[in-house]
DNA sequence: ACCTGTATTGCCCTAAGATCCAATTGAACC
DNA sequence: GGTTCAATTGGATCTTAGGGCAATACAGGT
C-alpha cells in the first residue's frame, strides 16, 4: 500500500494551468489526478496511495481556503501545497499555520513545485506508516472486553495485580486471567511492549 | 520558574517601532526587552522565564532571517514573531517553515501582535515544561553508571533477567542488582514507569 | 434447551523479580 | 597505603507473575 506510486492531485479551475502541471508532474514518474473545483475534489474518493494536493487558492464556489478547512474538518489531513496568482502575505501565513507544507506563487518555478511535491509525498508517506501502526494497534485494543480493558488500563500504569484486583473489587485471580488475554490479543510478549503500545494509542 | 512573569523580547532597528511595541506589549502587563540589532539580542543572555521574540525582517547588519537561522543552529528554540513592512509571500512562507509562530506586516495590528504574542508565550511555556521533564530524566540516566545503562537499555526492550545476564555475560544475580539501582537512580516505582521514562528520553 | 462468549474464582505449581546481608576485585583518587 | 566507587557474585527469603485445570454464573442468540 505504500510502495504504490504517489499520486498528486491537482485541483484549479483553469484548464491550461491542470494540463501544464500534469504534464510537469508526469514527467517525472509521479501519477496526476486533476479536478477543476475543490467540490470535485471532495467528491472523488480518498486515496489509498501516499498522495499530495496542489491546490490553487483562489476558485469559483469552493476556494483553496474552503477546501482546507473542509479537509481538516473531516480529518482528511493530506499534505497541501498552494499556488497562487494574486495571494498576499497573511492569506500564505494563514494557510501554512493551518499546516499547509507549502505555498507557492505563480508562475510557479517547475523546480520549486517539484520538490515541494517530493517533500510533501514524503511526509504523506511518513504519515501513513504512522497511521497505519495506531490503527493496527487500535484494532487489538478493540478486540479486548470491557473488563480486560480496565486491567489493561491499569497494568500499564504499573500498578500490582493485587491493587488491580482491589480497586476494580476482583480476585487476584480473575485480574491474571484479564492480564494474560490482553497480553495475547494486544501482541504483546513482555510488559515493557504492552506499556509502548498503550502509549502508541494513547491509554495512558 | 514558569510562572515567571513571561518577557517579551522585541528586535527592531528602529527606536520609533521599539518603544511603540514596548508601550503596547507592557500595556498587558507582560515585560519587555529591546534591542536595536540582532547581534545585540545574540549576544544577550538567554531567559530563564517564558518569552517570545517579536522581530523586524529586514535590518542592517544581521536580519531577522539571519538571526532565526543562528537561533536554530544554537538550538535555542523561541518562539519568534516576524513583523515586516516589506516582505513578501516566499519569504514569509521560508519563516513559517522554520518554525515561526507568525509573520505580521506593518503597520502592525495591535490586537493581532498582542494574540500572536500570547500565543508564542504559551507555546514556549509548554516547550519549557516538555523540555525541563526531559532534562530532569536525563539527570537520572546519567546518574548511572555505564553497566547500569546497559541493563537499563535491555530491560525496558523487555528481556528476562536470564536472557540480559546471557547478553552481558554476567550472572543473574548481577543483573537484578543494576535493575534495582537502575529502578532506584530512575525513580520508578514499576517497570511500566520505567519503560515510560526511557521513552521520553529516546532510549528505545 | 443448547452453545458461546464473558466474567469470575480456587488451588497448585513454576518462574521471575525484589530485598537484605555479605563478600571480592580492580581502578581511580588523595 | 587507604578510601571510594563500580562491578561482580552468592545465599536466603519473600513477593509477584504466569499457566494449567476446573468450576460457576450470566447474557444472548439459535
């Protein structure tokens, strides 16, 4: 899934400015999709390669701005570069601290895209490995009952099963029971791994 | 130590800007300090109170940008807030990528610097309390000696006593003696807490 | 009624970790 | 030469953790 070619979605309303920058990314091995509004865009599905977005700023209906907010909301968090004709300094500061990677400016030097497409497929990439391990380990976290949950809880903030046992009103017994099937569920061979993978979702 | 009153740190060649953004930043009750030049700044002793940098783009000698850059190279990591009256959109794409918090142009919103600054001084506060954690536990580690650490780095991977006596090539016994001091010099009261501690300091 | 999954507990036994006491060796330092 | 510290090991004891086997209980679904 990540050894996929990248893909870069390009979204203006003008025609020449998609098939220029098709042709500029093509070249360089990289797939293209492109969409003449932000609407289109939000309309097609999520990739499932590591991907990027060219975004111009400045559209009919939906704007580049618009799209971005509309991304972040549905926490669709795709690195996003814009490119613009007519943008000034606090529209560019706007967008980069709402995580833009990059904000260019036309006529955009092919160079200077390039490899602000290169960084920013990276990161895509890095982002998806990331995400990728949470939800595997999310997963197992769900595939635990209640109960074993609670323990889980509990053991990686170290406490002894026979705390456990007491605050959640068990037998010692019954808490070594939960311990041993989240140990298992969870993948995990020592207590040390079970601590990082609660940390890596956020049980802590 | 952070609940200092924060100081705000204002770089501006000129002495008009200076003592207006003084005027402003002390009318909230924050404390100020100028300088005339980035040299001055550098050559300034570092804070020990929650502060951010409020600074001029272009000035002679070294520039605002020159002084991010070397503020980078030392590591010395505040948050900085640029105000221009001349830049452009790459440029202020360049600072926000390095990592300013934000690129203001004159003539400045008072309103909008007072937010940026409150902003920046909160950042820094919760950098300050990150990296005081940080420093504090690598006090610990380094309290232990060079045996203890490699015990210290093989148990919280997860191994049995057994199997790190093997690695090392000592006894058992020996190794339960270094894990206690390890527990003992760390702090932790379980090895959940100690696999915790020797995450926050990248001893994976 | 029957089966499945979850939760619960008891007893027993092994392995592993924690603690306390005690001792030896070598290197560094004064 | 004496002191201090790091590293090492042994023994004895106690506490924890983990696994096996068996059993009870309850809820939901077929």
């Amino acid at each position: 899934m990540n050894d996929e070619i990248p893909v870069v979605f390009v979204v203006d309303d003008e025609k020449a400015v998609r098939k220029s920058l098709a042709r500029l990314i093509k070249s360089v091995g990289l797939n293209v999709q492109t969409f003449s509004s932000a609407r289109e865009f939000l309309e097609s599905d999520p990739s499932d390669s590591p991907s990027c977005l060219v975004l111009d700023v400045r559209m009919p209906g939906l704007s580049g701005l618009d799209l971005q907010n509309e991304l972040d909301n549905v926490g669709y968090n795709i690195p996003i570069i814009f490119i613009t004709g007519y943008g000034d300094i606090p529209m560019s500061v706007r967008t980069m601290k709402r995580g833009a990677t990059d904000f260019l400016i036309k006529p955009v030097n092919e160079q200077d895209l390039l490899d602000a497409i290169h960084r920013a497929i990276e990161k895509d990439k890095q982002t998806r490995r990331e995400r990728g391990e949470i939800r595997a380990i999310q997963q197992r976290v769900d595939s635990l009952t209640p109960r074993e949950r609670e323990v889980f809880s509990l053991v990686v903030t170290g406490m002894l099963n026979k705390q456990i046992a007491h605050d959640l009103g068990m037998s010692e017994k019954t808490v070594k029971v939960h311990r041993s099937r989240v140990m298992d569920k969870m993948q995990a061979g020592s207590l040390a791994e079970l601590v990082k993978l609660a940390l890596k979702v956020g049980i802590v």
